[in-house]
C-alpha cells in the first residue's frame, strides 16, 4: 500500500512531518488564496462587507452575469475618509457614455463616464463626488433594487443588483472602523465626535513606509523585502497599528511570494526607534523563532495575529498559527498562542486549519 508523502514545501523550504508531529513554522494571517491579501469578510443576505488588515473596507452588491458586475461602497479607515463609489467591470465603458443608477425605478445618479477614474490593472471605475455618493446610499438604505444601466461593447446595458443586506453591510464596516457611535458612521451613528487618532494606518505605497526602513523594500539584491511590485504591494494590506503606550505594530508585505501565499516582516516603533520583531515558532527540532510570516491577518480590538499558510492551492494542507502582540519584561512582543497543521496533502481539508491537529499548546495544557 501507498504511503500518502507528507510534506509541505514552502520557497525553498522543505518540512518533513513524518519527523515529527508538530513541525510548524511560524506563518501569520489568513488571505484568500487568489490574492494573497488579509481580509475580515462577512456575507449579509446579498451584501459581502470586506475589509483589509488596514482596515479598508468594501460594501458590495453583485451580479455575476453582467459585464458591471458589482457595485461597491469603498471607506478607507482614517478619520475623514470619504465614502467612494467603485464599480467593477469586464470590458471598460463606452467613451462619452453615462452610467445611470436607480433605485426601485428612481434615478438617484446620472454620471459621465468621464468623470469616472479608471484602474486598468484591476478592472474598476471610481467616483468620489460625496454628496452623490451620499443620495445614493440614502436612497439604497431604504430600497430593494439597484438598476445600473451603461454602455459597452456599442451595446446600452442594464445590470440588476439586490440591496437585501445593505443596511447591516455598512453597519457591519462601521463595526469593523470603530465608528460605531460616532458622526462620521454610516449607518450607526450616535452622534459622538469622531476620536481623535487613528488605531490603525493602511500603508499603500512604498512612500508611506517610514524612511528608517523603506531601504528594506529598494529593488536590489540586498533589500530584504525586495522584488514586490508597488502595485502589488499597495493592495496587500499592509498596516501600522497603534497598540499602547506609544507603541505601534508595522506590518508589511516582504518579497515578491506567489498566488497563494505572501510573506510579511513587522516592526515595533516607539518613537523614532525601530525595533524588527521577530515571531516565534514550534519546529521538529523544538522552538525556535522566523524573521517572516504568512499571510498575515491583524485584529486591532484583540491585538492577535493568525496565519494559514497554504500546501497547496485547495487548501487540503497547510499550515496556521495565532499569536497574541503582549508586553513582556518592559517592551511587546509576539507570544505563540497557538499552532496547527495538517501535513497530508489528499485532498481532504479535515473541516478547515482551525480544526487541524494541534501542536501548540500541547494537547490537555491550556
């Protein structure tokens, strides 16, 4: 009989479980395997909320059949961030065309299409007229069906979307921001003056990265973080995060990874000091620490990081982690709080990496 080889190769890399029962490298967050990218996702009715690890969040609305395929309500997380108007297509609109939107029959939006911004490398049309924006989500609030009618292919098209959701969908995103209570929520606003800092700043572009470590990410041979494209890297989530006490969290993605899985690097900044934190691990030949993670995943409210490496694209294997960002002898830094892989690679994803046999903590020590 067969022996199923059980082994995971990550880079250039190599574990082999059948060493030992707990072989794990430490791996952070949990990304879609197309992207490569940390999200927190939540399906309401018709409406999927998305958020990144910088907490830029998406409301959307689909419909798969059609060339305009979604509609979406983009909010970045700082504090007088504007609600944005995407719509993703799969041909581009007919130059000198218009974009009409209604809501249960009523036109809300008429929009030339040359007032739209256009992102080839991801297929979407932006619009950031606020005010519009705004008609429309008052309108959207209360309806059930958004016509959006538009031209492609020298074709007038009309694309049907449900609303069924939308309402708890921004409410969701005020969640998600912190904005739960105060003006500046979409949907639950208490009325309270929005908070005066940010928990969390996204970093798009290799500019925004502090000058103290931005030559980590030069493309060059030496540079740590190098061979990452900055479109690319402006849509991988990477973050700072305010965590107490003066002290912030960076994570950034690092080095060009693949489909499936993409490494990130962190930082501890206190001041203008910056500190390279490191992650620890459980090996086969017992612990042990990583300079990178995986995939990474940041929950602000917990301060927890997770990780799920992917063996292979269907998620059959692989690898996860969860981490806790504490203060240990006068300064943070990451505590393994737990650790699971499945090293067989059949086809058989055994309910998920959450369910994955454990290899820390040990089985029956909480």
């Amino acid at each position: 009989m067969k022996t199923p080889m059980r082994c995971l190769q990550r880079g250039n890399m190599r574990f082999d479980l059948m060493r030992a029962a707990a072989v794990l490298l430490l791996i952070a967050g949990l990304l879609p395997a197309t992207a490569a990218e940390a999200r927190q996702f939540k399906r309401i009715r018709d409406v999927s909320v998305d958020c990144s690890d910088a907490l830029i969040c998406d409301v959307s609305t689909y419909n798969a059949q059609s060339e305009l395929y979604t509609v979406i309500f983009r909010r970045r997380s700082s504090r007088d961030a504007p609600l944005e108007l995407v719509l993703g297509v799969r041909e581009t609109l007919a130059a000198g065309s218009e974009v009409v939107m209604q809501v249960d029959g009523r036109e809300i939006l008429r929009l030339p299409v040359s007032e739209l911004s256009y992102r080839a490398a991801v297929y979407e049309y932006t619009f950031k007229g606020e005010a519009e924006i705004a008609a429309l989500v008052d309108a959207a609030r209360s309806g059930q069906e958004l016509r959006v009618s538009f031209r492609a292919r020298g074709a007038d098209t009309v694309s049907t979307f449900s609303l069924a959701g939308f309402v708890a969908g921004l409410t969701f995103m005020d969640e998600q921001q912190g904005r739960v209570g105060r003006e500046d929520a979409l949907q639950a606003d208490g009325g309270a003056p929005a908070a005066g800092g940010e928990t969390v700043r996204e970093i798009t572009s290799f500019a925004a990265i502090p000058f103290q470590i931005r030559n980590e990410f030069a493309d060059r041979p030496s540079a740590a973080c190098g061979g990452l494209a900055e479109e690319r890297f402006a849509g991988l989530g990477g973050f700072e995060a305010n965590t107490g006490n003066e002290t912030f969290l960076i994570g950034l993605p690092c080095g060009a990874g693949d489909a499936d899985n993409q490494p990130y690097a962190f930082w501890e900044r206190t001041g203008s000091r910056f500190r390279s934190v490191p992650l620890p691990v459980m090996t086969g030949d017992g612990p042990s620490t990583a300079e990178e993670a995986w995939n990474i995943a940041w929950d602000q409210d917990s301060l927890q990081l997770t990780g799920y490496f992917e063996g292979r694209g269907n998620g059959d294997c692989g690898e996860y982690n969860r981490w806790a960002w504490r203060e240990v002898s006068g300064r943070y830094a990451f505590v393994l709080v737990e650790a699971r892989v499945n090293g067989e690679c059949d086809g058989d994803a055994a309910g998920g990496p959450d369910t994955w046999p454990l290899v820390w903590p040990p089985e029956g020590q909480p």
